[in-house]
C-alpha cells in the first residue's frame, strides 16, 4: 500500500491512537475543554476530513465487509483525534505559565572614574508552561540607575544577536556617571506571562588622584650660568588642572614654577645660578585638587662669589677696620652656610656686608634673617640704604614686623622713618640701650605692624607711594604729639607715642591707633550726619584771604567727589569726628567723639588718614598783609596719587600773594616734624 499523503510519516495511526488515548485520561474533568473542542474542529477539520477521505479512498464502488470495517476504523480514528486535538488546545493555551524568568551574569565595572561610560551586561533566560527554555519570551528588559543624590534614571537593555539570545546590554553616558558616590543597579526582565525577574548591583564613581608614571631632574649636577630641566609624565581619569614645581633654592628660599605641557610631558627649565644643592618636588593637580607628589630631586650647582664680597667688605669705608675681619669671616661663613653661588647686583653685595656687620654687633639674626634681606635686595636694588645704621633698622624691620618685607618701600620708609625718630630727635634715647628697646618694641614696631597688617589685609594699597610718603604713613611724628583719645596736642615725646599704640582697657583692650581706625572706617561705612558733616567740611577752608587756592581746592572737591574719590574729601573734614548737633532746647544730642581745637586740627587729620592709607601734610603760612597771624591747613593724598587742599596747588598760592607787598612763608610739615620753607625756587 502507497503511503498516504494525508498522513505523517512520524507518527502510525496506532500510535497516535495510543497517545491520544493517554493524553485524555490526563486530562481534567471538569468539562472546560468542550468550549475549546468546537473552535478545534474547525480550526483542524481540514485534518481529520483529509484522514477520512484518505482511508475512504481505498473504497472500492461496493466495498466488502472488510472495507467497511477499515471505514468504522477510520471514523473511530477521527473521533479520538478530534479529542486529541481538543486536549492539546486546551494544554497548549489555558495552562498557566508560572516560571518566572532568570538573571544571571551580571557584569559591570565596579568602579569608574567620572564622566566615564559603564556597560552592564546580563543574561536573562525563561522557561515556557512546559518548562521549556524560550528566550524570545523575554518582552522586556530594563536597567534602573539610582545616583547617589536618590535620582532613579531607567534605560531600557537591548537584546544581543537576535530574538533567540539570552545577552542583554546597556551603556551609561558620562551624564550618568558624572556624580561620585556609589549608584545602585537593579536589572529587570519581564516574560509574556507578566512574570518577572530582579537582579540588584552597585557601582562606585570615584575620581582618583592623578598618576606619575615617569619624572625626574636633568642633569644632576650644574655648573653656574647653565641650566637644569625638570620634567613629569602623568595623567588623571578627569583631567590635569596643573603642573608645577616647588624648588627650594640653598638658602632656603623656596619657589613654585608652572610645568608646560611640550605634548608627552610637563617641563620646565631652570637657570643654575646659585651654588650648593637645589631642592625640587613635582606636582600634579587634577580638577577635584587631588594632588600627587613625586620627589624630592636633588641638583648640585657650583661656583664662587667668595672674592666679589672679599673685596666689598675690605674696600666699604663705612665698615670700622676693626670690625672688617670679623664681617668678612661672617660674610664668608654665609656664603659658604647657604651655598650661595651668585649676587646679582652690588647693592645685594652691600646688603649682606652690612647685615653680616649687623650681626656682629647684635648676633641675634640668623642666616635666614640675612638672606630674607638681602635677596629682597638682589631684586630691588634701589631700596638699598645708605649707612649702617639704616641697613640694622632695615633687617630688625623685617624681623620683627610680619610681612614688611614683602612692601619695598614701606621697609625702607619705616627704616628711614625710625632713623629720624628714634635716633636723630632723641626718642631712642642717647645710646641708651634700654630706651632704645622700649623705642622700638613697645613704639616703633607696633606703629610700624599695625599699618603694614592694614595693607596686607586690602583695606588700602602703597602701590605709587614715594619713600617720604611711606615715612609719613607709618609713623608720623604726630604719633608723638597728638593724644589721639582726647584730641589735645603736646610736645613730642615717647610716652605719648606708645600710649597711642598700647592697648587701652578703655577702649575695650584695643589701642587708641585701632580704636580711631575703627571709628573712622565705621563713620564713613554708615554715611550718615557725622560723614555728611565731613563732606561738607571737607568743602571748606579757612584761607580766606587766598581767593585762587580757595577755588582751586573747590574745584578739586567737586572733581573728586564726582570721580568716586569721597574718602580724600572725608578725611579733609577729619571723619566728622568733632561733629555735634543741639536740639530744639540747646542741649547736644549728637556729641562730638573728639573735641579737636581748631588749630590743631591739620595734625590730627594726619592720624584720621592713616588707617585709610591716606597721607596727610600740615602746611603752616601767614595771612597775606597787612595780617601777621598764621594759619595752618593740611593736604590730602588722593588715591590717584596727587593732593588736595587749601595749598595743594601752588601756582594758586603764588598767584595770590604775587600783588602781595610783603611775601608770605609758607612751610611743608616734613615726616621727621620739621617744617620747610616753599617758594618758587623750591617748589
């Protein structure tokens, strides 16, 4: 018999029987799978007809008993198929699918710099009613980031190679993993059944500190007048901010030198121009200010400045020749102690004989002391002095006064400043060593500290000052002969100089020079009447009789005013600190903080401007004829460096007394507390 076509080849009528069969005994009972039969049989009714018409088509026209008997066969055949068919619908589409899906390899980097892309990878698998492994049951795969500020961002996973994998990806960009702190992973997948599948993770976003991978110093040893390179190979996960190198010179100066980056490296290069041993450390800073350091690095430069200073110190006339042996061998022993290889100038050379002599008459200074100096001298030679005397005030100014040295000319103004004060009007006493101590440590140097912290803290600069100008900021002989808490003015003089700088328990523990620098910055800061007062006084003068200078200085008023220069025209009007105002029954409500008399008033005014950084020059002249009083008034320094007053401008002032018929004296208060004759020639 031919194999019939309707019929597959896998599978006898007997077996499939058989199966059937078995499958129906399995089955449940409960009469829900009637529904499913009736949509079956028209679903397969092409099927089983197709098997009856197959096993008919052997029938003869008058078919035998046996036939009939293979006919029945038949039927019965497409009876137990057609509740096969119905047993396996209702398998195949109302058994419920509860196995839930599976992750496993969960992969990613556990820790990223910032900015840096992180891949997640996974493998999520799923298993059918039957148990049966179906990857393309996987609907969806999701991958929920939650930074560390709380921020849940969800990216969906592609699959990777085709609906049949298992693999699925995704990236984070440098959005994602820009915050540092550790992000937590939760990977989700979900079949066709709405079963679903979580698999948790975290990862840690660190920036780390730069890396060194090569660095060094070439050459390692260096003959003065050449050079040495120093050079750093390096990177960061984010970025390198800054290269640099710390290089402590042989006196132990340090300095710190900017790398540049040549495309492989960061490099610099040095001049070797000092002898003994430089020092160097290398840096790299990336953008969080993570620093790395490689070093130190030692260079060995050599030269001799011996027979420069040998030949200075023998030939300085100023230096006793008693003394020149000492000095030299003191000289010598620093050159020798701090490797020192090079002076750049002779007023260096100058420097160090002289603070070398110093030290030989008050050996309280020590080789860093010296040098601190005479290095400020090698790169500002003009503030080199002139006597012996000048050089110790200098290298005790820049001992004991922080940061001095730091403001050339205000340590040479101070130094020149003590000489006048100190030393040539006698408050230092006449070689009176424990006046001169008291001079200097209860007087002089907390005058001298209390400007120099004024600056250093920005409140005003000395940028354009002259020499004389600094004197006259930093210790103004009306320290000496104003009592700045009661305005009275006396003879100059040493007690009255240090209870002007000495902390006063009336004054709440500060000293009278803090208390009025205070008052003064807090009347202008407020702007109210007292500063109002100022202003307005600052309009006016006492010179009447001088028509020119009167409207020179309103001019002069005006412009600054409109120029946002108040503060010369505030101080012109001493800060409204002797300002007062009565009420309607004559008593005073506004009391004056300072009762200054008239006269005394241009002194004072010196001290009002101080802790503003504005210097202030009492001018003394007599009244045009037939007058024979005298008037004083005082000029202000501006802070465009030039001065505003009644006789700021002296064309004004000798244009006024031309027609006069006897000439007047005018006299310039100079920083020491002597006066000056200008006229013409002078001026």
């Amino acid at each position: 018999m031919a194999h019939n076509p309707y019929i597959p080849k896998s599978h006898s009528t007997y077996d499939r029987t058989r199966e059937l069969r078995a499958e129906m005994r399995n089955a449940k009972h409960d009469g829900s799978w009637r529904k499913s039969l009736r949509k079956l049989e028209k679903l397969n009714s092409i099927d089983l007809e197709s098997l009856i018409h197959g096993m008919a088509a052997y029938l003869p026209k008058n078919p035998s008993k046996r036939d009939k008997i293979l006919l029945i066969a038949a039927a019965t055949l497409f009876a137990t198929a057609t509740i096969g068919a119905a047993y396996a619908y209702y398998t195949n589409h109302n058994q419920v699918d509860k196995y839930a899906p599976k992750i496993s390899n969960l992969k990613y980097s556990p820790d990223i710099s910032p900015g840096h892309m992180q891949s997640i990878n996974f493998t999520a698998t799923d298993a059918d009613a039957h148990n049966i492994t179906r990857p393309e049951n996987i609907v969806k795969a999701v991958v929920e980031i939650t930074s560390p500020s709380g921020h849940a961002v969800n990216r969906t996973a592609s699959r990777v190679g085709g609906l049949e994998s298992s693999l699925f990806s995704v990236d984070l960009n440098a959005t994602q993993t820009a915050q540092e702190g550790q992000h937590k992973i939760r990977a989700i997948v979900e079949d066709k059944a709405g079963n679903a599948a979580v698999e948790r993770g975290n990862f840690t976003v660190t920036d780390k500190p730069p890396k060194i991978d090569a660095a060094g110093i070439s050459p390692a040893q260096a003959k003065k007048g050449g050079s040495f390179t120093l050079y750093v190979k390096g990177s960061d996960d984010v970025g390198v901010k800054e290269a640099y190198a710390k290089v402590s010179f042989p006196n132990a100066s340090k300095i710190k030198v900017p790398l540049a980056f040549n495309g492989t490296h960061y490099t610099t290069k040095l001049p070797a121009d000092r002898k003994g041993n430089y020092t160097v450390e290398l840096y790299l800073i990336d953008t969080k200010n993570q620093t790395v350091i490689q070093g130190p690095y030692k260079v060995n430069v050599y030269t001799l400045v011996e027979e420069q200073v040998r030949n200075q110190v023998l030939n300085d006339r100023r230096i006793p020749s008693e003394l020149k042996p000492a000095v030299l061998a003191s000289t010598l022993k620093l050159l020798d102690d701090l490797n020192i290889t090079e002076l750049k100038n002779i007023e260096s050379v100058w420097a160090l004989g002289n603070c070398s002599r110093v030290r030989v008459e008050k050996p309280v200074y020590s080789d860093t002391d010296i040098m601190q100096l005479v290095r400020k001298v090698e790169l500002n030679p003009d503030i080199a002095m002139k006597t012996p005397r000048l050089w110790s005030n200098m290298l005790r100014l820049s001992t004991s006064v922080g940061d001095i040295i730091e403001y050339p000319i205000l340590l040479t103004g101070g130094a020149e400043q003590v000489d006048c004060l100190l030393y040539d009007r006698g408050l230092a006493g006449n070689n009176n060593k424990t006046q001169e101590e008291l001079a200097w440590n209860k007087f002089a140097i907390p005058a001298i500290d209390y400007i120099v912290k004024l600056v250093n803290n920005g409140n005003f600069t000395v940028n354009g000052f002259s020499r004389e100008e600094a004197r006259r900021l930093l210790l103004p002989i009306e320290l000496t002969e104003m009592d700045i808490k009661t305005g009275e003015q006396y003879e100059s003089s040493l007690p009255l100089g240090i209870k002007n700088v000495t902390p006063d328990s009336d004054l709440n523990g500060t000293s009278p020079q803090e208390w009025l620098g205070k008052t003064v910055y807090r009347i202008y800061n407020e702007k109210g009447a007292r500063y109002e007062r100022a202003i307005f006084l600052g309009n006016r003068t006492w010179g009447g009789n001088y028509p020119l200078c009167e409207q020179s200085h309103k001019e002069k008023v005006k412009f600054l005013l409109e120029n946002g220069d108040d503060i010369s025209v505030f101080i012109y009007g001493n800060a409204g600190l002797d300002y007062y105002k009565n009420g309607p029954d004559g008593s005073v409500i506004v009391p004056p903080i300072v009762v200054v008399k008239e006269q005394h008033t241009p002194h004072y005014m010196v001290l009002v401007g101080r802790p503003m950084g504005r210097v202030v020059v009492p001018h003394s002249a007599k009244y045009l004829p037939p007058s024979k009083e005298s008037h004083s008034e005082s000029i202000v320094r501006t802070k465009n460096g030039d001065y505003m007053g009644l006789w700021a401008d002296l064309d004004a002032y000798f244009s006024d007394c031309a027609n006069a018929s006897a000439q007047p004296t005018l006299e310039r208060r100079t920083p020491d507390g002597h006066y000056i004759k200008v006229d013409s020639k002078s001026r």
